[in-house]
C-alpha cells in the first residue's frame, strides 16, 4: 500500500468516519461500562474501548506492515520509515459521557515522527478537518488560515486541563494569572477539536501542559497546515510539556507569559 500523505489521508478519513459512526451509535444506544483510569475523573467508556479496537482492525487488516498507537490499548514503537498511526478514539471523553456534542475522533499517520496526515472528526456533529504536510488544512472544501490577531489582550485562547490533581492545580494558577493578560479562555473539553477551532481562527491561540499524542498529532498539523506556529516552551518542539499553538505575530508574546506562568512551578 502506498505511504503519499494522500493516500493516508483518504484511509484516514474513510477510518475516522466509520469510528466517528460507531462511537455516535454506541452514544445513542448504550455507551456501556465506565470505568476510571488514571485518577477518579479520568473516564474511559466501553465505547472508547470498542471504537479504538475497531480502528486498529481496519488499519492491521488493511496495512500489515504499519504500527498503531491508541489512547486505550498504547501501542508498540514504529521501525523507521514506516507508518504509525496515532489514534484517539473518542477525544472528549467526558463530553461524551454527558452527551455534549464536543468529542471527536482523531486519527493521524506518521512517520519517523513527522506527522504527514491528519483529520479530526467531531463525531456528534460530523464536522471533519483535515491536513496533509505541505498541502494545507481544509473542512468541506475550504480551505483554512488561522487567525491574524497580533494583541495577546485580544486574544481568545483555547486551553485544557489534565486529569492529575496536581497537573490540574498548577494548570488552574496559570490561568488565573493568564485570564487578566487575555480577552478570554476557553476549555470544551476536547483537544483535538481545540486545535482545529484555533486552524479556522475560532480561537486565536491555545495552550495545554501534558497533553498524549493522540490528543495532538493530528489537530497540531492541521493548525501548522492553517499557518499557526506549534511548539513547546524554550525551542522545544510541542510534546508532553507543552503544546502551544498561535499565529506568528501573537505567538513571542504568548509564549513569553506562559514560560513565565509555567516556570513558576508544579508538574
Ligand atoms: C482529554 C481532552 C481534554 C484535555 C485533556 C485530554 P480525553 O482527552 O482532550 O480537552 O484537556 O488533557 O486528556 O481523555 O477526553 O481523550
């Protein structure tokens, strides 16, 4: 099977949508077990369970010789030059549970890394956006460019919280120092869908500490791909310390205070 970001695009899409279906079915019919994870609000369904084993069937029956990495069952290191898929199968798992139409499934095909294809698919609504590198970030045909704010204290920011209560209490000082430098922030609970707000300007920039890579693998290209600069803090690339995402003119001053916030300490 070939590897173009194309072609991992349309078996993304095809994959996310078929996910997409079940995860809105099992919601409308039985969304089964929950479970906790990690701490007392970290919530796992029997849907997100079902709806990741669905994607990795697909994608091992029809690419053998690729790895996937899921949010539920982990998955194994990629040999180089080869495909991993990072999927998260139902991102806003919470959402979810309360019926808010704010969870998406996230699918993106990398390799060596670099992620080459993406989409992101609410799965409540069914709007999709997708993003190949190099060939923009598009949703229904139109293609995206993010916000030109260049003013931090115009700026709406996107940010989420972690489920550790430590992580959570640290996130929670930097936005009480953040909310009086920013024109707002928002949290709805689902980071990939975050990220693809912020590609089509709904948000003019977003910030999360501890994000997974499913969370944004492919909502971070389709924001690279709509024009935002994705990084982490100091020259580190966007990872498990920080993912943040903003315009290129707003993005020294976001990142300035939120070193700033973030140096003040906790993990
Ligand atoms: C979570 C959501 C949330 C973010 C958390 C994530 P999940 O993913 O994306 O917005 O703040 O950090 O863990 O658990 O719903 O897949």
């Amino acid at each position: 099977p070939g590897s173009s970001p194309e072609e991992l695009l349309s078996i993304a899409v095809r994959v996310a949508r078929e996910a997409a279906a079940t995860a809105r079915r099992m919601r409308d019919e039985a969304i089964g077990d929950v479970q906790t994870k990690s701490t007392d609000t970290d919530v796992v369904t029997a849907a997100d369970k079902a709806v990741e084993r669905q994607v990795v069937e697909t994608l091992r029956a029809e690419r053998p010789g690729d790895t996937v990495l899921g949010e539920e069952y982990g998955g194994a290191e990629a040999a180089p030059g080869t495909v991993r898929w990072v999927v998260d199968p139902i991102d806003g798992t919470v959402n979810y549970l309360y019926g808010l139409p704010q969870y998406a499934v996230s699918l993106a095909a990398e390799v060596d890394g670099e992620v080459l294809a993406g989409v992101v698919r609410n799965a409540a609504t069914g709007d999709e956006w997708t993003a190949t590198r190099g060939g923009g970030a598009w949703r229904d045909g139109r293609r995206l460019t993010c916000s030109t704010e260049t003013v931090l204290g115009q700026a709406l920011i996107g940010t989420g919280f972690g489920y550790d209560p430590l992580r959570r209490a640290h996130q929670g000082r930097v936005f009480a120092q953040m909310i009086t430098r920013v024109r707002d922030i928002r949290r709805f609970g689902a980071a990939s869908l975050d990220l693809c707000l912020a590609a089509e300007g709904k948000l003019d920039a977003f910030f999360e500490k501890g994000l997974n890579p499913w969370d944004h693998a492919a909502g971070g290209l389709i924001a690279a791909e709509a024009g935002m600069v994705v990084a982490g803090l100091n020259g580190v690339p966007a990872g498990p310390e920080m993912v943040l995402l903003a315009p290129p003119a707003l993005f020294p001053a976001l990142h300035d205070l939120l070193a700033e916030l973030d140096a003040a300490g906790g993990p």
